[in-house]
C-alpha cells in the first residue's frame, strides 16, 4: 500500500482533473456548451475516436477493434454489428437437468453461466448486441433467483431481442418462464389474480411512475405535484390481461427443477384461468372475450405506444451506454427515433451512439463536462481484460477451483440484488444533484481489490495465457524499459491519451518503490493502480 500512497501523492492532481474537465488532466471542457461536431467518416476516425467510441458500444477496445472502427467508420461498424449471429448460451445437460440439492453439481451447474458470460464477452464478434443487451438488463431485472437454466435462457432472451422490435422483446421478457417466477406472473390467474409482474412491467420496463415529456421532463399540476402515470385501478386492469400463463413442466427434470426454462409460457385453457373480460388500462381499452395471447398483445400495444415509454425506455438506455446524465434535448432525439420507428432498438441503438452529444468527446477539445458515465465493475472488469488481448474467460484457480473464472468482484453479471436492479437510474452522488447511477457501486472494497486484485490473480500466470491474455506482451515491455511499459498501457488503456500527472506517477512508481521487482510484478502493480483512476473508470 505504500506503493499506492506514493502514486496518488505525484498523481492525484490527475483523478480531479479527469472528471472536472480540466484540459491539464486530459479532461477537456468545450467552453461554450454547444455541440458542433458530425458523425466522423471512415477516412478521419482517430484511433482515440474509434476507442471511446468502442467503450460506450461494446465491451471494450481492442486495437483489432479499433482498426476495424477507423476502416468502416462508426455507422459502418455499427451497420455490419447488426448482421453478426448472435451470442447465445448453449446450456449443456448438466445445467438443465441437476439436483438442486446437491450442492457440488448445483456449484458446477450455476459457475457455467459466469465463463459463458466472459467467454462472450471477452471474444464473441457481437458486441454491440451484447452491450445492448446488458443496458436492457439494468432495467428489465430478473434477480438473483432462479435456477442456474433460467438464468440462461434468460440471458438468451435478452440478447435475442437487444437489436430487434422492443414490443416483441418485452412480449418474449414476459413470457419467459423466470420472470414469470421471478414476478409470480406464473401465479397469476382470474381466480386469485397476482398483481406483481403487471405493476413492475409499467413502473420499470415500460412507462414508469411519472408521466414524462418527450425530453424526459416531468410533467406536473398546478401546484407543482409530478402527474402519476397509471392507477392501482390500471394495475389491477392490466394484471386481468396477464392472467393464466404457467411455466411448461418437463416431467423427465428432478423435482426441485421442473420448469422448461427453454420455452415460452403457455397459456392455461381450464376455465377461470385467464379473465377473458373487457379491460381498460391506461385509457385504452381492451376487447372482452379474447385469449391470454390476445389479451397479452393488447397490453404491449398500449405500453409500448403510451407517450412515456420512448422518453422512459430512451433514457436508460442512453445512461448505460453513453452519459449518466443526458441533456433533455439528447433525451429527446432518442425518444422521436424510438417513437418514429415504433420501438426498433437497433435504429434507437444508432441514434444513441451517433448522437452529437455522444461524439462531442470524439475531440477531446470539444468534451461537455456533463457528460459520461462511470463503468460500472463489470464493464470496468471486461474492459481491463480486453486491453489485455483477452479472447476468452480467465479461470480463478488461484482462488477456486477450475470452474470457477476470474470475475468483476462487486457485480455478478446478470444477478442484479433485485427486480431494482443494481442501481436507481436517479442516483447521485452524495451532496450532488447530478445523477450518477454506477457510483453507488464504486465502493472502497470495488476500489481496494482494483488496486491490488490483479497482482495477485496473475500468480497463476497460465489462467491467463490459456484464455488468449497477451501478458508476456506487457512483461517484456516491462523488462525492456518503463518508457516501452507506460507506452504499452496508455494505449491499450487509456485510448493514448494518458495524463500527464499519470503518467509522471507511474514512471515516479517504477523508478522508486517498483525498481526492483520483476516486470510481471511491474507491470501488474502500476496498472492496477492506473485503472484505479478516474481516467480509466469514467467513460468521457
């Protein structure tokens, strides 16, 4: 820890500099506020250009990723994302069919899904997909519950639908068995109706508890009171609408495990399961007489087409891709795209990353200090392991055994604590009124095994090779000169544009406390304490 000290005492001009927009720390802030900049053509995307892009639209940069960026610019890249096969997870037997009761063959049946996890994230040519898919996640929640299957297909649900209609996503969202345990829908019925799922589908994947403007405004009374967007009236309407669907059964799976995660819900046909009355929900009503698909149909219909849900649905998506905080005329772009193409997030992705506001920092010269977001631990953690040349999951056998894989810390990717997910898109930090969702997760343990995690997994140096990690690249820049090492990392890392208060620190830390150690210990003690900054953990 001394080593730390020492860093942050030559350096720590640095970590306020890169989130104050300081041009001295490599945060640069446009002085008029006003955005001027045009989507780059493929003949002038810097590599700098290419690589922020590449953080706020996959899992990170790599300098194949990069190039691939400066060849076909970024709309082109964005276009020939949306022709990639999609990553799904193929869940071997031992995953679907296992004793929840046997706690070693339930441990191997639940460490699948974290290495499929890296494994695609780390390699699968669809990134943009994948990062999509994760923005929706911190939304459209299924918990930490379940069985290690349905966490699966639902991972599978979500990056099926990530690019296509978002009705049709939100339809397949709630006809996945998971959800319909996670939220009881699979309980719902017209005898004892289950109101769970109908008040989380409009509170948090649809239109939300306020009714918005199309810039993400607030819409009040008189008096200044925020207009509620539906009724407990309305929740009770559209949980008739949801009712009499159940998980299909799979007879030949242990008893502790019998829902076929791989299929939809069916709708139930003995009578007084589905409420086949008129409705009214929203204003809208909705035909008496029909079935649950019907019904279902008429519901997504109304949600998705309600004036909340482009403003609503846009915001999130933009907070976890491009900026915590999106100017309402930003917010309010992406809502006309999502609402003048009826929901197709493929087309609201682009718009997203296309966006002036998101290519201002393209020039760093042009940064608006309102923008950006801090990487939450996950995309911090696939962005470290991807600079590395990562193509594959890194296994934990330092710490585990094999099965096990070296994982962000802090956030278990697509085991949100709740139906909230990990964080409120409203939170901020402490004594600030700028919202700052992923903060709520950069915790002094999140930042303490930032700085020291790496050193110690890379003990077992072959966890790395074997999953394609270019680690002897670094050791040999280390063992050839601190210049050639610091020259490596603030490329792979820092997009070439490292501080120049960083990178003081880190040649005052290598001729000093890291003088002698071995380069692998060099080059794994400086960057774990360069990641530690804000210029690596803040997406400007």
């Amino acid at each position: 820890m001394k080593a730390l000290r020492i860093f942050f005492v030559s350096s720590g001009v640095a970590l306020l500099a890169a989130c104050s927009g300081d041009p001295g720390g490599g945060g640069f802030l446009n002085s008029t506020g006003q955005v001027t900049v045009t989507t780059p053509s493929p003949t002038n995307v810097s590599a700098y250009a290419a690589a922020r892009f590449l953080e706020q639209a996959s899992w990170g940069p790599t300098p194949q990723s990069v190039q691939e960026v400066q060849r076909l610019g970024m709309s082109g890249w964005i276009d020939q994302q949306f022709k990639t096969a999609v990553s799904v997870a193929v869940a071997p037997s031992y995953v679907i069919d296992y004793d929840d009761t046997d706690r070693v063959i339930r441990d191997k049946a639940w460490a699948f899904f974290p290495k499929t996890f890296y494994d695609h994230t780390l390699g699968g040519p669809d990134q943009l997909r994948q990062r999509a898919a994760w923005a929706l996640y911190n939304f459209i929640v299924v918990g930490s519950a379940g069985y290690a299957y349905g966490k699966v297909e639902y991972y599978n649900t979500l990056q099926r639908g990530a690019l296509g209609s978002f009705s049709d996503l939100i339809r397949n969202v709630t006809l996945n068995p998971l959800m319909g345990e996670f939220l009881n829908n699979n309980q719902n019925r017209a005898d004892r109706p289950n109101e769970n799922y109908a008040r989380e589908l409009m509170q948090l994947f649809t239109v939300g508890l306020v009714k918005l403007n199309p810039d993400g405004s607030v819409q009040r009374d008189a008096t200044g009171k925020a207009l509620e967007t539906y009724t407990q009236q309305d929740v009770i309407q559209a949980t008739k609408a949801l009712s009499g669907w159940n998980n299909d059964s799979n007879p030949f799976l242990p008893q502790t495990n019998r829902s076929n995660y791989g299929k939809p819900m069916i709708a139930e046909t003995w009578q007084g399961a589905h409420d086949s009355s008129s409705k009214s929900v929203l204003g809208s009503a909705i035909s008496g007489g029909q079935s649950a698909s019907q019904d279902l149909d008429s519901l997504i219909h109304i949600l998705v087409n309600h004036p909340n849900t482009a403003p609503f649905v846009s915001r999130r998506l933009i907070q976890n891709m491009v900026s915590s905080n999106p100017s309402p005329a930003y917010l309010g772009r992406i809502s006309a795209v999502f609402s003048s193409s009826r929901g197709d997030l493929a087309q609201v992705v682009k718009a997203i990353l296309l966006d002036p506001e998101a290519r201002a920092g393209d020039d760093p010269t042009q940064q608006i200090a309102r923008n950006g977001k801090m990487k939450e631990p996950v995309l911090a953690h696939t962005n470290l392991l991807r600079a590395m040349g990562c193509t594959q999951a890194v296994a934990d056998s330092k710490n585990w055994h094999s099965d096990r894989v070296y994982e962000a810390w802090t956030q278990q990717a697509y085991f949100a604590p709740s139906v909230f997910g990990y964080f409120s898109p409203g939170h901020t930090a402490p004594e600030s009124l700028v919202p700052a969702p992923e903060q709520k997760l950069i915790t002094a343990d999140e930042l303490r095994r930032k700085a020291s995690d790496l050193t110690n997994r890379m003990e077992v140096k072959t966890d790395f090779t074997q999953a394609g990690c270019e680690v002897d690249l670094f050791i040999n820049a280390a063992a050839t000169s601190d210049e050639a090492l610091i020259a490596l990392i603030n490329e792979r890392f820092f997009k070439g544009a490292l501080p120049a208060p960083l990178r003081l620190g880190a040649k005052n830390l290598l001729s000093q406390d890291l003088a002698n150690q071995t380069p692998q210990r060099k080059f794994t003690e400086l960057l774990q304490i360069l990641i530690s900054t804000p210029t690596f953990g803040v997406v400007k």
